[in-house]
C-alpha cells in the first residue's frame, strides 16, 4: 500500500516505459527466487540485462529517475497481490519479449 502511494507520488497519470515495467518484473522475480529457494536460473539475468539495456538514457523525459525507479520496484508486490493474473501476464510479455529479441545466448 505505502509502495503504491509512493509510485503514484513519483509517477503521477503516466505508466513508467516498457522497459522501466520490464527490469522491475525482473528485478521483482529474481528477488522472489532468492527469497524462496537461495538460487536464481541463469535466463533470469540473461533476461535482466537485456531490458537493463533498453532503459531511455539518463535524463531524457522518458527515463525514470532512481527514486523513481526505487518506487517502481518497491510496488511490484503490491501489484501482484492486487492482480496476481494481470502481473503474471505483463511479466510473461516482458519474458517472451526479451527471449525473442535475443536475450538469451
């Protein structure tokens, strides 16, 4: 709850870039993993790094800030507790994106 008046605060009307979405999905599940069972599938960095890459350069009007990108991160399990179908389907799309664009070698 904190985490989401939080993200409204720091992205107020605008949903952050895909690729912003994306790393926090990433970021979200690898954390998850480590939580839960201590390792981490090497495609999930794979996939990470790829959408590390597509993030709008520094500065420009569409990149997140930190605090931004902080806020996001810190909102992704409120988000999956809110819509545990709707999260699930962003982040297939977010996985099947990066598989398919090359991400894993």
């Amino acid at each position: 709850m904190i985490a989401s008046l939080l993200l409204a605060l720091v992205l107020p009307d605008t949903p952050p870039p895909r690729a912003e979405l994306c790393l926090a999905h990433m970021n979200a599940m690898i954390a998850e993993a480590q939580r839960e069972t201590g390792r981490v599938a090497g495609p999930s960095w794979f996939i990470r790094s790829w959408w590390t890459a597509r993030l709008p350069e520094a500065g420009t009007p569409e990149a997140l800030t930190e605090e931004q990108r902080r806020a996001l991160d810190a909102s992704m399990p409120g988000r999956k507790a809110a819509d545990p179908d709707g999260y699930r389907v962003e982040l297939q799309s977010c996985v099947d994106a990066a598989i398919e664009g090359g991400a894993l070698p």
